[in-house]
C-alpha cells in the first residue's frame, strides 16, 4: 500500500512545477468558462437544468470538454482540473501533498475567474449553481456526489494510472470524458452530477450563493480519496508508476 507523499520545498523550485500550476488554473478557467456557458445557454433557450434537453446538453458538453482538455493538459500539469481528482491521486501517492495544495489554489482560482467573466460579459446574468433535486435531503445528495466522483476517480486509476493498462492511455482522456459525461446523466436529477468541487465553487462564489455547497466539496473529496485508496491497495502494481494522467514522484524523498 502507497504512504502518502509530502514532498518538499525543493519540488516547487523545479522548473515545471510554476507552469504546471498555472496549467491547471488555465485549463479549469477554460473548462468551467465553456461548462457554465453552455449552461446558461441551454437555460435561455429553454433547456434548463431541469430539462432532459438541458440535462443531455449538460452530459455532451462535460464528456467532450473534459475529454479535450485533459487531452491538452497531459504532458504540462497532467490536466486534472478538479480538486477531488487531485485528491484522489494525492491518496495513492502519485501527487505530493504541496502540489496537490498548489493545484486545487490554482484550481479554484481558475473556476473563480472564470465565472466573474461570464457574468461581465452576460450583463449579469445569474449564472446556474448545482443544487439538489426535487425532494433530495442534504445526506441523499452527499453519498450520490461521492458514488458518482469514487467512479470517475477509480475509471482514472483503472485507465491512467495503472501500468498494466497503459495499452490505453492513448485514449484515455475520452475514456475519462465519457465516465464523467455517464455520470452526469446518471446524477444530474439527484445532486447535479458536480463531481468537481471547482466546477461548483466558482457559480456558488459569483452569485454567492452557498445552499448546500459543503455537500459538494465533501461528498467528491472522500469519493476521489476513497477510490484511491481502493483501487492503489488492491489493482496497483508497485514495479512501475508511469502513469500519464500524474507527476512522478520521487518515492525515496517524498514518502513519509
């Protein structure tokens, strides 16, 4: 079983380490930008949030972006554009602890601009938070946004990170964005399918409007941390750790 890597101050002084953060603040400004617009879209032209249009819109739009970007962002940060991924591999011990804290910064701090922007440039609009569905309790939403995040985050380690599966890493970005597009039409009704605590974080920051918002922080950050857990200690073979969708980690320095 992999111990948890907290690197040091040195890694930050590696010459990647600033452009791979400032990639994942990129990159997640780029996701949620398009995310959120393409939401808002859907809801001016009558496929909102509550629509199986709009709900279809939401599982295309996601699927394809995240696809695209993770694709863009592999060799530069590993393109993980969400917190709860992050987490989940810091889990393993494929990401230090002080990168995995300097990406999720980087992460919110893209989701956050993002959304001041699209607000600028819709005059204002208010922008679309994820919220519970029709009847759902707060506990109902919480274990739906940790079942659908431990999928994504376990459909990575199974595609990515695993050597014996590195015969698919060519494809792995589309595998990871038809996993998250699945899931969001699978989750959508019950909690909005987050998955990603950036990708709510910025609409929740630009309306401030924070109803339920722990629920998605919570319920992705233990699903990412516990599928990674699972899936290190009972798939992962330890011989060698060159998954694509990581950073390598110096194993003899880092662990503790």
């Amino acid at each position: 079983m992999a111990k948890i890597a907290l690197g040091s101050w040195k890694e930050a002084a590696e010459p990647e380490f600033p452009r791979s953060v400032f990639t994942e603040l990129l990159l997640t400004f780029v996701f949620v930008f398009t995310g959120v617009s393409a939401a808002v879209s859907a809801e001016e032209m009558g496929g909102g949030q509550g629509t199986i249009t709009g709900l279809t819109a939401a599982a295309a739009t996601n699927a394809m972006l995240v696809a695209v970007i993770v694709a863009v962002g592999m060799d530069a940060s590993a393109g993980h554009l969400n917190p709860a991924v992050t987490i989940g591999l810091a889990a393993g011990g494929y990401v230090t602890v002080i990168r995995c804290a300097l990406y999720i910064v980087a992460q919110l701090l893209g989701s956050a601009a993002a959304c001041f922007l699209l607000m600028y440039i819709s005059g204002g609009q208010d922008l679309p938070v994820h919220a519970l569905g029709s009847g759902m309790r707060p506990l109902q939403g919480l274990v739906m946004e940790l079942l659908l995040t431990f999928s994504m985050v376990f459909t990575i380690y199974a595609v990515v990170v695993e050597p014996k599966k590195g015969v698919v890493s060519s494809v792995a970005p589309l595998l990871v964005g038809l996993i998250v597009g699945a899931n969001t039409l699978a989750g959508g009704f019950f909690s909005g399918a987050s998955m990603n605590p950036a990708r709510s974080f910025g609409p929740a920051l630009a309306r401030w409007d924070w109803t339920d918002h722990w629920i998605y922080w919570a319920g992705p950050l233990v699903g990412s941390a516990l599928a990674g857990f699972v899936y290190d200690r009972l798939y992962v073979t330890r011989s060698s750790d060159d998954g694509a969708f990581l950073l390598p980690v110096d194993r003899e320095e880092a662990f503790s």
